[in-house]
C-alpha cells in the first residue's frame, strides 16, 4: 500500500487542485468571521510519526467533547499541518502463544507452520491453532478457501503482512469456465452467492479494480462486453477485452470475509481485504460488551457486496492508521451501538472514497452513529455517493483534524450532497483545520445538532435545520 504522504498528494493532484482552481476563492472560517480571504492554499496535511517540537503545546480537545484527555497527542508544525506520534502498531496483540507463518505460494497445511519455510498454505489452518497470536502471511491474492472461508476468527490475534509483501485475502474462488454456446466471449461457471464481480486486469488512477456490469440474463452479457450476470446457481462474465476468464476475473461471493465476535483483540497490518458482506466486521457480544477491541495499520477495505468496508458493532475501541475503505456497496468505515455498547473511534491518516453504488444517496466515507465517538486526524473523504462524512442519531461525537472532505457524488439537488453532515439531537461535530470543497453543501446541520468550526477553509456554503453551525 503506498504511504499515507504519497497518497495524499496524489489526492491533492488529482482532485483537490482541480477543484479549487474552478472554483472562487475560499473562505477561511474562524471564531471572529464567518468571512476572509484564504493567504495559502490547500495543504496535505501529511500525518506524521515524527516528534513535534518540544515548544508545541499541542492542539486542545474542544470543550464539550466527551472523549478528554484524548488517547493520542496532536500538534500543528510550523508549516501549519497537522502532526502526532501516534501509533496504532503499540496496540498490537501480543500474547502468550505462539507466532505462526502462511504462504500462498510455498505452503503446506501439513507443515507445522512455525517458520516461513514451514509455513501453512492457509489462513484459515493458523487460525485454528490453539496456542496462535500472530500470523505473519507471505506475498499473494489469497482466495477464499485459503483466507477465511467464511470462518469466523476464534480468538485474538494479530494478524500482520510480511514485510514488503502485498497480501489480499478474498472471497472468491478459482472457478472452472466454459464458452457459452452461442454467445460472444460469454463463458460461464457453476456458483452461487454471488456477490460482485471484477476484473483487477484493468484498474483506475486510484488502482480499483473494473466492475462488471451486472446484466439482466446471460444474452444480454453476450451482447455487452465488461458485463456479468447470475441465476443464482451460475455466473456468466463476459470480459471488457473478451479474454476467457482468468485468475484476475475475481468473483467475490456475498459471504463473510474477516469476522470477529464477542470480547477479543483483532489486530491487523498491511493486509488487503476485498469482497464478502463486508471486508471486515466485528462486533460485541451480549455476554461481553465492554471488551471487544480493533486495530487496523495500513490496511485497504474495498468491495463489500451489502454494506459496509470497515463495519463495526458496538466496539470498546476501534483505531486506524493509514487505512483505505473504497468502493464499498454501501459506507467505508461504519460504527454503530451494538449489544449495550458504543464504539470509541480513532482513524488517523485515512481515507474513505467512492463508496456507494448508483441509485443510492446516502452513503458515506465515514460514519458513525448512536452517540458514538470518533476522533479523525489529516482524514480525506471524498467521492461518496452521498454525504463524504456523517455523523447521526442521538449524541454522537466527532473531533476532526486536518482532514479535506470534496466532490460528494450524489445528485447535487439532494441535501445529500454534502462534505460535513451532522444530525440527531445532542450530536456534536468539531472540525480543526479541515478542508470541504466541492459539494452542493460544505456543512449541514440539523435535527437539534451542531457543527463547530476552527480555521476551516471551504466556500461558506453552510445549511441549517433547527441546528447550530458556528466558529469556537
């Protein structure tokens, strides 16, 4: 995955510049005006891991917010982004058991998995091991019967790339396909659960995979190459190029990729979860509803077929670093209040973008809901078919830092298409140097809720409804 810096400037490059440079001057919004010129433009806002000068007394949570003192320091460098030495890979699981190793390409399920050279061939067989807290994995596009198999991870465990080592864990299969008898570079495989197809031969400027274009019988793929359709019991595919399917044809069944439950540590590190209901899910149980914890490093969540990248119910903490959530059916990082709890939220240095399918209007890069707490620093939100972020119900909390939210893609007449959006009585957003460009709607506030901004830069386009946006 590349590094948080190139990502953001590849960002800024490709849409931020673009949109500013259409668009009038900015306004810098602070406590004494809601009105000014801008003096600089948009910054990175780079998260950094470096140490803050010592004289940096650090930027204060705002009053009010209920998660104070916050569990991680921030501070504004003399180039004015956003820094803090900060890092989620602290809260790794170590625990008393043992480290075990998988690989794709080298392993055997009968080995004893105890060195990369021993190394098991499946995820899945390491899990299962009864003394396993880490897994390292080894380099490869690790298919559903080699990932998680739809098997639900038994207890805490760090699971952590190799270094250097691209890994994704899927929920497709390797499936045996033939030419369709009369069709036009239509071929055809025995399968159910479809969830979503693509094909990772062609990619985006952001390295997202092509979607194939669900059709409505095997006729019409025939006549409509990049499409795909299924009767429940099998997939038809007709490639964009109208190449037989190969591997990179990737059928993602609408079934659990990583899921954890109940009262455990899940962490994870540069590990690439694509397809399934969602990517990843965890969720608290009723027995154990104060105990479940999340951390995720370097990590991209794409491709759920129901809901949502990242989802997570009732967590006591979920913290990230440097994480993607992209193309998703519906949000990109989701908290919600399960079994008695609520989740307290950290994403540092993240990134939530082009979640949604058409047809939708309210899906999100960042969400949380039902009095949640979600703390957000150097963040880029963007391109979501609906408002980029949001946070709803009842006395749900957000301090954002340093983050730019742009070009919501829902329909620009709907109150959807909005960068910021707060709703729900008693629910709070403060937003600290943070950027909203692009959309119908830089911030909007309603149902009794409130927005509070410091040195944000946007277009001043705000809306309210029975709702409080001001400066602090």
């Amino acid at each position: 995955m590349q590094s948080d810096q190139l990502s953001r400037r590849t960002f800024i490059g490709m849409a931020a510049c673009t949109v500013l440079a259409a668009a009038a001057p900015l306004v810098r919004l602070v406590p004494e005006t809601a009105a000014g010129a801008v003096s600089r433009g948009v910054t990175s806002s780079v998260y950094s891991n470096e140490n803050p000068p010592c004289d940096d007394p650090g930027i204060p949570v705002p009053d009010g917010f209920r998660w104070n003192p916050a569990p991680l320091a921030l501070y504004r460098k003399t180039d004015g982004t956003i820094a803090t030495d900060w890092d989620v890979s602290d809260f790794a699981y170590r625990g008393a058991g043992k480290a075990y190793y998988v690989s794709l390409t080298s392993g055997s399920d009968t080995n004893d998995g105890t060195t990369l050279e021993t190394a098991f061939q499946s995820l899945g067989k390491a899990l299962l091991m009864p003394d396993v807290d880490i897994v390292y994995l080894d380099e490869g596009v690790y298919p559903r019967k080699h990932a998680f198999n739809s098997t639900t991870i038994p207890r805490s465990v760090s699971l952590i790339a190799l270094p250097g080592k691209k890994v994704v864990l899927g929920t497709h299969d390797s499936l045996v396909w033939s030419a369709e008898s009369g069709l036009t570079g239509t071929y055809k495989a025995a399968r159910t659960s479809v969830g979503r197809v693509f094909d990772a031969s062609f990619t985006d400027p952001f390295g997202d995979y092509a979607e194939l274009t669900v059709r409505g019988s095997a006729d019409e793929v025939g006549d409509h190459p990049g499409s795909t359709y299924t009767d429940g019991s099998t997939v038809w595919v007709r490639t964009a190029d109208s190449r037989p399917p190969d591997d990179r044809v990737r059928v993602y069944l609408a079934v659990k990729n990583a899921n954890i439950e109940g009262g455990k540590t899940l962490y994870v590190e540069g590990i690439s979860f694509e397809g399934g209901t969602n990517p990843l899910r965890a969720a608290n149980s009723a027995a154990e509803p104060d105990n479940l914890k999340v951390y995720a490093k370097n990590c991209r969540f794409k491709y759920a077929s129901a809901t949502n990248g990242l989802h997570i119910l009732g967590a006591r903490e979920c913290f990230i670093q440097n994480c993607e959530a992209a193309r998703n059916r519906s949000d990109g990082f989701n908290y919600h209040h399960y079994n008695n709890r609520t989740p307290m939220a950290v994403e540092v240095g993240s990134i939530g973008r082009h979640n949604g399918i058409p047809g939708q209007t309210n899906q999100n890069g960042s969400t949380s809901h039902d009095g949640g707490t979600v703390i957000r620093v150097n963040g880029m939100y963007f391109s979501n078919i609906g408002p980029n972020v949001a946070d709803v119900n009842e006395a749900t909390h957000s301090w954002n830092v340093g983050c730019v939210s742009c070009d919501s893609r829902v329909g620009v007449s709907t109150t959807q298409n909005v960068n910021w959006q707060s709703y729900g009585p008693g629910n709070r957003m403060w937003l600290d140097d943070c950027v909203s460009v692009g959309s119908l709607h830089d911030l909007y506030a309603s149902s009794s809720a409130a927005i509070y901004v410091r040195n944000v830069r946007s277009h001043g386009v705000w809306k309210t409804n029975g709702a409080t946006i001001a400066g602090y």
